[in-house]
C-alpha cells in the first residue's frame, strides 16, 4: 500500500503538466472553439502582452541585514506556488525603497526564473513587503489583452518550458535574459476563451489537490500501522 501511494504524487504531477499542455495548445477548449466559432489564436510577443522588468538590474546582491526585508530569489520560490518568505535572504529597508520607485506590484503580477532554474512561474503577493532577486524577471500581464493566470499557465507549460530551454545560453548554468523574455512568442486565445481555459484548469486542479491531500491522509494511517 506504501509503495502504491508514494507513487501516487508523480502522477499528479504529470496528470497537471497534462492539464496545462491541452490548455495552451488549445485542446482543452476546442469544443468550445467550435460551438461558439471563437475567433483563431494569435502569436503575440511577450512584450505586447505585459510590461517585463528586471527587478534588480545592479544584479549585485545585496548585504544581508538581520531582521531586515525578504530578498526573494528562485529558491525561495515552492513548488507549490507559494513563496518561502521565512527563510528568503533579508535586505536593508533602503533595498525597498528602490525597488519600490522601480516598480509597483498589482494584483495578477507574478516572477519567472531566469538564471540557473529556469521557470517557477509563481503569483505575487501584494500585502506583504519584500524585494525582488536579479535571477528572476517581474511580468506585470496587461489586463485589457490577457488573463494573468492564463499568461501564467502558459509560460509553466511543458511546450512553453522546452522553447525556453533551446532558446537559453547554456554556460555554466542555464540562462534566459529579460531581452529574450521580451520577445518570446505567446500563442493568446480571445479574452472569453483565456477566461474558460483558466476557469477549467483551476476546476481540474483542484481535483488534483483533493486527491493529494487524501493520499497524505492515507499516507500518515499508513506510517502508523504496527
């Protein structure tokens, strides 16, 4: 039984790169498409699709100040699309006030890694305080032409991940610069229809989450047969 539910995560794991692969290649709405003779998708740049920032372009890192302002680096980024602010690096309140003069969170903003991992595309929350590492990019989406988490599902995909990665310097770590960023090519549905893809993966991932949660359950009766 041990064996059998510790397999269970990889498969949602693959079962949610499945969900986002047909969301973003159009699949998962195509009877939709058809019922309702939406209109063709079209390749946009990234760049006319949001306002893409490098949120720390010294990109020296900061001293570190105890009891100072989380410094939030791909690392601190979970898996689960939340953010690690407890153990982030912390910064001086100064580092703050820059990047609060260089830009302004709003709702739907989210990070992509950059620099040694690539991806994580993770939302951004706006009631907490904290700053932004250099080896990640700040993709604030233009809501009059594209969902947020529609832009977002896209760039986590696994289409979308393998471009970046045959489009990325490969030194001594993996590399995909805000200029690439900015002129990477998004395939954008209508507004009507980012809104159902977005509103199908959510339902279809939150089943996932249900049964993961029963598989922990499970896991922990498990672990404490005798």
């Amino acid at each position: 039984i041990k064996t059998r539910l510790d397999a269970i995560p990889s498969i949602l794991k693959r079962f949610r790169q499945s969900v986002l692969a047909a969301a973003v290649s159009g699949n998962l709405t195509k009877e939709l498409r058809k019922k309702n003779n939406c209109p063709h998708w079209k390749s946009t740049k990234l760049s006319d699709l949001a306002n893409i920032l490098d949120p720390h372009p010294s990109h020296r890192t900061p001293k570190e100040a105890q009891g100072g302002i989380p410094y939030i680096s791909i690392g601190d980024l979970k898996d689960d699309g939340t953010i690690d602010f407890e153990h982030a690096r912390k910064v001086s309140s100064d580092i703050l006030f820059e990047h609060k003069n260089r830009y302004k969170l709003e709702c739907g903003d989210f990070v992509f890694g950059k620099i040694g991992t690539l991806g994580k595309a993770t939302a951004l929350p706006i009631n907490v305080e904290y700053t932004l590492s250099a080896n990640v990019i700040l993709i604030q989406p233009n809501k009059g032409v594209t969902i947020p988490k529609y832009l977002m599902y896209f760039l986590s995909s696994p289409s979308t991940m393998a471009d970046i990665a045959k489009q990325a310097n490969s030194t001594s770590q993996a590399a995909f610069g805000i200029k690439k960023m900015r002129e990477f090519i998004c395939e954008i549905p209508s507004i009507e229809e980012q809104t159902e893809i977005v509103r199908r993966v959510e339902q279809l991932f939150s089943y996932a989450d249900q049964i993961e949660q029963r598989v922990k359950d499970a896991q922990a009766r498990v672990n404490h047969l005798t």
